[in-house]
C-alpha cells in the first residue's frame, strides 16, 4: 500500500505536489526505523512504552477470547506445590527460567494475570514517560506480584532514592523490566494460543496490527508539553476528524485541561464556548424569562413543573458537551471514555425529557394515555442512561441496537401525533405541532447538512489530507445527532488492519513455496542469519547432494523487506513528521482558519443551542394553546 496514492478523481497537479512533498517525510520516517545505536535511552523507552501499550491492548483481547471459548473465567489447575511451586517462582533475574515453570503458573493464575495487565496498562497510561519514578515503581512492583512473589526482597525506596539521581540509568533500568516483562507474557502468549488455536487463526498478525492502537502515545505526550499537537502526532484512538489538523491538546493533568479550557488558541475553543453560551441561556431562560410570562401564572404545578424538567435537561446536556469537549483529548484513555459516556447521557436525557414535555401538551385532556406514555418514556430514557455506561453499548457491533433505541424514543414522540390526530383531527394535530418544524427540526437539519458534510473543512486546501475508499464517513442523520462521524482514527485503525491482512495474505502464498525449506533448516523465516548459522555448525558435508546445488532460498530475506516495506508505508501515511502543506497555505480561502473556529462541528453547536431554544418557545406556544382551549370550554 503506497501513501503517494490518491483517490482517482484527484487532479494531475495534485498528485504531482503530494508526490514531490512527501518524499521529503521519507527520510525522516525512514530514519526513525534506525537501530537504537543513533537514539538517545530516551527515545528508546518512549518506543518501548508505546510497543509495551499496544501489546497489553492485544493480550487481554486474547485473555478475553481465550475466557470466551473456554467457558470458565477460573482455571481449574490447581496450584503447584512443594518443589514444583518454587520452581515455577523463580527470580526474574534468572534469564534461564523454564519454559515449564511459566505454564505451571499461568495454568492456575491467568485470572490474575488478566487483572494485573489491566493495572499495568492504567498505570502506564496514567504516568507515562512523565514520572520516571512513579513508573519504574509500578512495573517493579507488579512484575513482582506477577511473577515472583516470594523472590528475593529488594530495598526498593533505597534503591529509588538512588535511581532518581539519574534520570539516565532510570530510563534504562524501566527498558530492562519492559524486557522482562515481555519475555515472561510471551511465554503465556504461547500456552493461550496453544490452548485455543481455533480462536487464534491470525495470532502473530494481530500482534503486529496491535502496536498500532497506542502508537505516538508517549512521544505525543513529551511533545505535548512544548505546545500544541497537529492530528498526526495524536495516537490512532485520539483521533476524530481527520480534516482538522492543528491545535491539538494532549495532557495527563486534569488542572491542565480546566486551564486549557480558557486559552484561545486550541481548536476545542468553539466547540467548548458556544455550548457555555446556551447553558447560560437556558439558565437565563429559566430563571427570568420563563417565570415572568402569562404561562407560567396560568400553568398547573405539573404544568410548570414540565417546562422546569426541560429546562434544566437542556441545561444537564450541554454541560456535559462541555465537559466531553474539555477532556476529548485527555490522554488517560479511562477518564476519556467515560466523559464520551457523561455527552451520551445529556444527549439521552435531553431528548427524553423533550418528548415528556412535548407529549405532557399533547395529551394534556387525556390524563390515562397521557401517564401511560410518560411511563413507558420514563422506563426507556432509564434504561437509555444506564447503557449508556455500559461499554457495550459504544462499541461498534452495539451500533445497530444503540440506533434503534433512540428511534424508538422518536417514535414515541411521533405516536402522540397520531393520538391528537385521532382524538381532535388532523388540522388540529397539524397546526399544534408545526411550531416544533420551523423552531426545533429546521435547525437540526440545518445542523445536519455541516456536520454530516464536514463541512466547510472538507474543503481546505491549505493542507493536503489522504482519503480512502476505506475512509467513507458513511454514517445516518441519527449519528449526527449523537456525534458518531467523527471516527476517523478507528477509520484508519480499520485501513491498517485490512492492509495487513492483505499483507499476510500475500505474504502466506509467497513462503508457501519456502516452507519446506525452512522445516529443514529450521529458520526463522524473519532472519537469515539462522540458516547460515545452521549450515555452519553443520560442517561442509552435511548437506545432502541437493542442498550442495540448491539455489539460496531468499524469501526470508523478501519477506524481512516486505514487512519493513509495509511498516514505512502505514508509519508514512498514518505518521508523518509533519503535515503536508500547500503552497496556498497562508491564503484565507485556503480555510486554514477551520482549526478554530467555524469548523463543522462549531456550527453544529450553533444549530443545537438554537434547536433547544426553539423548542422552549414552542412549549410555550402549546401552553397558550392549552389555555385557549380551556377559556373556550
């Protein structure tokens, strides 16, 4: 796969310029792929934190198919005893420790295992290269919980109190436990998968596509701390829209995200501030406007009491935007994904309550049908908000069920409709509920017709931006709503995996032909450099009188180049150093500007504040209609 291509209805000049720029970010890319001679330690920890990230990532996958298949979460081995337990905890320090003794203990702990691994991951994502200290003592302690609990005791704040002298020899003593580390899981890595190797077809592909879920983590987070990030150095699962470049933030302190919230120079600036704009709206709304008019000293308690729910649902769901927006690129990825769950719930809420309300009007003369409607719409927007902390409920396959509930909340609010047309008409029903089309949906279709497009930085040309056939923005009106489009990380996380794939398919028919050969030699077909040694240790005799005129066999060699190939082009173009500017870059209508301000997303805000008032001020029309009612009866 060739970053320099692009999609076939792009001009001659253009492909002309993205060839000509992005053959200067070759040698950068190229450069980092160097051994580690030419890097500083740490360079090197930063890309060992980041291969170590991504390999836990993929580990409790695996732990998770392996419980799945298995049917039992409790390993029934029972613990070793005797000689065999001390045999199975042996130091780390001993780099000969049996390959026996590490079965014996994953058989009877993977439970354990699978736990720690999560805490590891928390933890690294937590501190990361910015607290050396805090790190190194975290990896010490729960390689020791994991893999030598009753080894040898180790003075270890003697031992911190010396290491934190030299930041140095700490970053090389955090390389050397990441090496133990990934020495003992890959032993736990082959008992899972000869465990299960129906679960585990794609096995040491999938490790190779998972380095990729946190890569750039660390280093975005050093770069982070002298400005602004552009969207190439953000890791794959930070990223959002693919059209915004500039302006990123990426901070583990949640002081330093509140305080970011108040910079204006970040391209969260007007996602952040239009929706503060509507929350004191609302609450100017409700504690002035709405208390001051003829509804209000006319309503029922309950009537109020309506408007007052909407209200301050409203006020709960673009507090929770702001919220979303202040930590959407918070790098403890934890704390990230639950305040995506806090802009669920708001969203959840607000339309529950925007329903109840409308339909509390609607059926105000039919109490029965009226109660039995806002029963069923309480008990759904109830259990609306508890998945939406279920992790479940945000994953991808969750997408059709995560739809289908929110139409099923609109259809709610549509069948009130019918119910007023049936009992009152239709030009009745008709003329109570048109304020709701030019006040409420006019401006959420609206909304739709920018954020849907990306638009207008779709249109940018101050950049040139790489689009797929793979990287559609395919998505309903109902994504929109609940901001669904802007996933082009997982977009490109879905492109390095199908390219892999294709990868290994190639690669799969290419070393059928050598597999023979390489059963004999017993090489790695990764390196050469065993079968020369094999040959040698062999002697000049001890090939056969067709190995002494056998061709050299170079598909090792072709499949080392392929994979390093293929490992430039994703790190090229999902990677680079640097966007790839246009000579145009400083033109106005180049849409330069779209990273802070007017970007799609800003005008979706725009449009939602005007969509909540509106709807306010269409309640307040079926009131005075209520009361009209009433005074004619």
């Amino acid at each position: 796969m060739s970053s320099t291509k692009i999609e076939t209805s792009a001009s001659g000049s253009q492909a002309e310029l993205r060839n000509r720029l992005q053959k200067g970010g070759v040698k950068n890319i190229t450069n980092s792929l160097n051994p580690a001679k030419n890097r500083s330690a740490e360079e090197i920890l930063i890309e060992k934190l980041d291969a170590f990230l991504s390999s836990i990532e993929q580990r409790l996958e695996r732990f998770d198919q392996y419980f799945k298949i298995s049917g039992d979460v409790l390993i029934e081995d029972k613990e070793p005893e005797g000689e065999t337990a001390a045999t199975s905890l042996r130091s780390r320090r001993s780099s000969s420790a049996s390959l026996l003794s590490l079965k014996l203990f994953s058989m009877y702990n993977l439970n354990k295992v699978y736990e720690q691994l999560s805490t590891v991951k928390d933890q690294v994502l937590k501190t990361s290269v910015l607290n050396l200290e805090y790190l190194y003592k975290a990896l010490d302690d729960k390689y020791t919980d994991l893999f030598n609990p009753d080894g040898e005791n180790e003075p270890v704040s003697t031992y911190m109190e010396s290491l934190s002298n030299n930041r140095e020899i700490l970053t090389n003593k955090i390389i050397t436990n990441l090496n133990f580390f990934e020495q003992k899981l890959s032993h736990i890595d082959a008992l899972i998968k000869s465990k299960t190797p129906q679960a585990t077809p794609n096995y040491d592909e999938d490790a190779k596509f998972n380095r990729y879920r946190f890569f750039n983590f660390n280093r975005a987070l050093k770069a982070a701390q002298n400005g602004y990030l552009h969207y190439y150095q953000l890791p794959l699962s930070w990223r959002e829209n693919r059209y915004i470049i500039h302006g990123y933030r990426f901070n583990l302190s949640h002081r330093e995200m509140w305080k970011l919230m108040f910079h204006f120079n970040h391209n969260e600036l007007a996602n952040i501030w239009t929706h503060v704009a509507g929350a004191l709206t609302m609450c100017y709304l409700g504690l002035v406007h709405f208390p001051n008019t003829e509804v209000y000293a006319k309503n029922s308690r309950m009537g109020n009491a309506m408007m007052f729910i909407f209200i301050a649902a409203a006020l709960e769901c673009l507090i929770s935007s702001v919220l979303w927006h202040t930590y959407l690129c918070f790098a403890q990825i934890k704390i990230r994904n639950r305040f995506a769950c806090v802009d669920y719930t708001g969203i959840t809420v607000l339309i529950t309550c925007l329903v109840i309300a409308a339909e509390y009007c609607s059926l105000y003369n039919y109490a029965k049908l009226l109660y039995s409607f806002m029963a069923v719409l309480i008990c759904a927007g109830l259990a609306g908000f508890l998945f939406n902390w279920l992790p479940y409920f945000d994953r991808p396959d969750c997408r059709p069920i995560r739809i289908g509930f929110f139409i099923s909340l609109a259809f709610l609010g549509g069948v009130t409709f019918l119910c007023k047309w049936h009992y009152e008409g239709l030009a009745t029903a008709f003329y109570f509920y048109f304020p709701l089309v030019y006040k409420l949906f006019v401006w959420y279709w609206a909304g739709v017709v920018f954020y849907g497009g990306l638009i207008p930085e779709r249109w940018r040309y101050d950049i040139i931006i790489n689009e797929d056939d793979t990287c559609g923005h395919d998505h309903s009106a109902l994504d929109v709503l609940f901001g669904n489009i802007e996933h082009s990380g997982e977009e490109e996380l879905k492109e390095v995996k199908e390219s892999m794939a294709s990868h290994c398919a190639v690669h799969n028919r290419h070393s059928h032909g050598c597999h023979d050969h390489d059963h004999v030699t017993g090489a790695d077909p990764y390196t050469m450099d065993q079968v020369s040694a094999v040959k040698s240790d062999a002697g000049p005799g001890a090939s056969g009188g067709d190995d002494q005129h056998r061709a050299p066999c170079t598909c090792a060699q072709a499949t080392l180049d392929d994979d390093t190939m293929q490992q430039n082009d994703i790190l090229k173009k999902h990677f680079p150093e640097a966007p790839m500017r246009t000579p145009y870059h400083r033109d106005f209508f180049s849409l330069w500007w779209v990273d802070y301000i007017l970007q799609s997303h800003n005008i979706w805000h725009v449009f939602v504040v005007l969509g909540v008032v509106g709807h306010y001020f269409s309640l307040l029309g079926m009131y005075e209609a209520i009361h009209t009612q009433q005074q004619l009866a």
